[in-house]
C-alpha cells in the first residue's frame, strides 16, 4: 500500500494554468505506475493522464492531450499534472492514482489501480 497526497488545486479563469503535484508515502514509488482521474458533480471518474514507473510512457485521454503534461520525479516521491489553457469543463475534483507495476506499459484502465488519493478540487471560471 502507499499513502497519495494530492495538492495544487484551486480556482482560476479559463485560459489559466496550474500543477497538480501527488507525493506518495511509498520508499519504493519507482515501482508504481502512476496515473491521474477526475470526477465532476454527477459525473463518474474518468481517466485523464497515465505515466509508466520509469516515466517513459505515457498516455491522455483525448480531452486533454495537448494541454496537459504528466511526469515524476522518483527521486522526491512526487507525481505532477501540469494544466495548461484551462476549459470550464476541467472543473472537476482531480485524483491520482498507484498501482504497482514495473510493466513498460501504460495504464488508463481506473479499476487497474488499487491506491488513491483524497482529491484536489480544481475550479475553472469561464
């Protein structure tokens, strides 16, 4: 199991950016693949970003490719989602996500993850 803290959220206008930071408990975080979802009212989770555990590969959903860019930092524990040109349709509470995985593949499926963290809201004005 590995503890997640997200961070970062908060309210912008559209056309804003902002970086979402996920720092995880685990010592052993380069072995997790990392993704981020996102929920908005009413909605279920969908996916957004995936990153593999060596930060080779990743993936978008169609939604935000373009937009947004994941990575990581093994060496600090720490995932990032930077949003750039922001959309009022974003708005939604943002997660991120482990599952332990040395596979070079992505990993956009949400039940494929097992530990998550408790939500950063990001709000987008129009």
């Amino acid at each position: 199991q590995v503890q997640l803290v997200e961070s970062g959220g908060g309210l912008v206008q559209a056309g804003a950016s902002l970086r979402l930071s996920c720092t995880a408990s685990a010592r052993t975080f380069s072995n997790y693949a990392m993704g981020w979802f996102r929920q908005a009212p009413g909605k279920e989770r969908e996916f957004v970003a995936t990153i593999n555990w060596s930060g080779g590969r990743t993936d978008y959903a169609d939604s935000v490719k373009g937009r947004f860019t994941i990575s990581r930092d093994n060496a600090k524990n720490t995932m990032f989602l930077q949003m750039n040109s922001l959309k009022p349709e974003d708005t939604a509470v943002y997660y991120c996500a482990a599952v332990w995985s040395k596979a070079d593949m992505v990993i956009r499926r949400r039940s494929s993850y097992n530990n998550w963290g408790q939500g950063t809201q990001v709000t987008v004005s129009s």
